[in-house]
C-alpha cells in the first residue's frame, strides 16, 4: 500500500516538476496548478487509505457481530427469546388458525380457546425445539404437520409460540 501511493503520488509530482522547462516564463503561474492537484491527490490518496483503514476495521466489526449473532443465536436456541417482526408474528398467527390449532390449545395471542390439546398460555414446559418436534411429528391425539407445513413454517410456529404464550 504505502509503494503504490508512492508511485501513484510520483507521477504528478514528476509532471509538475517537468512543466517549467517546456513552458514558457509568462506561463509559469500554472504551474501552481498541478503542484496544487499533487496536494489535492496526495490529500485523496490518505483519504483512501484512512478509508481503507475504516473498510478493515469494518470488516473487524462485523466479523465481531457475526461471531456475536453466531452467540446470540445459541443464546436464543437455549432460551428462546428469539424476536419476531410484526409481520412474522401475523404469519404465524395465520398459521395457527389455518390449521385449527385453536381447536385444540389455548393461547389468547391467536384466539386460541381449544381444551383437547394442553394449554400453550402458561405452558413452561416447552422449547422451540420440543414445539418444532411435537407440531412435525404429532404425539397422541395430536397431529403431525410435517407434511403439510413447511419445516421454515413450523419453526416459525415455534418462535412464535415460545414468544406469544402468556
Ligand atoms: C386435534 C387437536 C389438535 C390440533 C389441531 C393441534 N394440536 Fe397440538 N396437541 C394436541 C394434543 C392432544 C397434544 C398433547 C400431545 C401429547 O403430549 O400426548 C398437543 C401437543 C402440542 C404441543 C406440545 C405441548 C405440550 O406441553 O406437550 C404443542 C406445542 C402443540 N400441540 C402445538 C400445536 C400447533 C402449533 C398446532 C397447529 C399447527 C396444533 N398443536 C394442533 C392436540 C392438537
């Protein structure tokens, strides 16, 4: 990096010394020109390397937010505090009443008034991955949906519910 700013910053240099023996006298005040575009450039070329510089620590950066997301998103798996936008949240309601799940459970958050199935509200017992294996696989009197539902659109369930259960 610093060689090619040399040999970058060389060459206007080289120009503007080579102008005041080609050109005549009365044309000298032009030569402030280039010396001043030798500045300007040399300014330029630090501006590229601090933003360079910015580009690398960038980088750093948001290799730490990847590791960080890589940590939350365990943190998340085992706790499950996963955060859904409002528009997921709809999808997931949607979900839930398309497929009658409100027949079967509890849980207000959906309108869900069903007693054959447990109660999701107040339900502590569960985790994504438990919810993401019940409403796949069924158990007992409740159906697997794994063949109806897409795996994107049970996990979502999942999130949604461990997220919405009062
Ligand atoms: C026909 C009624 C019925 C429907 C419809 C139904 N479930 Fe269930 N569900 C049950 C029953 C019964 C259980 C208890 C199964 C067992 O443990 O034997 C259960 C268990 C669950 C559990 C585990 C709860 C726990 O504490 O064990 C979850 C989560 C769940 N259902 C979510 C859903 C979702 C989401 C849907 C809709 C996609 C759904 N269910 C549709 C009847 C139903």
């Amino acid at each position: 990096m610093a060689a090619l700013a040399v040999a970058i910053l060389s060459v206007p240099v080289a120009g503007a010394l080579a102008m005041p023996s080609d050109e005549p006298v009365v044309e000298q005040p032009a030569m402030e020109e280039p010396a001043m575009e030798s500045v300007v450039e040399d300014q330029a070329t630090e501006d590229q390397a601090t933003e360079e510089q910015a580009t690398e620590d960038q980088a750093t950066e948001e290799q730490a937010t990847e590791d960080q997301a890589t940590e939350e998103q365990v943190t998340e798996e085992q706790a499950a505090t996963a955060s859904l936008s409002d528009e997921q949240m709809e999808e997931a309601r949607t979900i839930f009443a398309n497929w009658s799940c409100g027949a079967c459970h509890v849980m207000g958050d959906a309108n869900g008034t069903g007693h054959i199935g447990p109660s999701l509200d107040g339900n502590n017992a569960m985790d994504e991955a438990f919810i993401i294996s019940r409403v796949t696989n069924g158990q007992g009197a409740m159906p697997g949906f794994g063949g109806q539902l897409t795996d994107e659109e049970i996990a979502l369930l999942a999130t949604y519910i461990m997220e919405a259960k009062r």
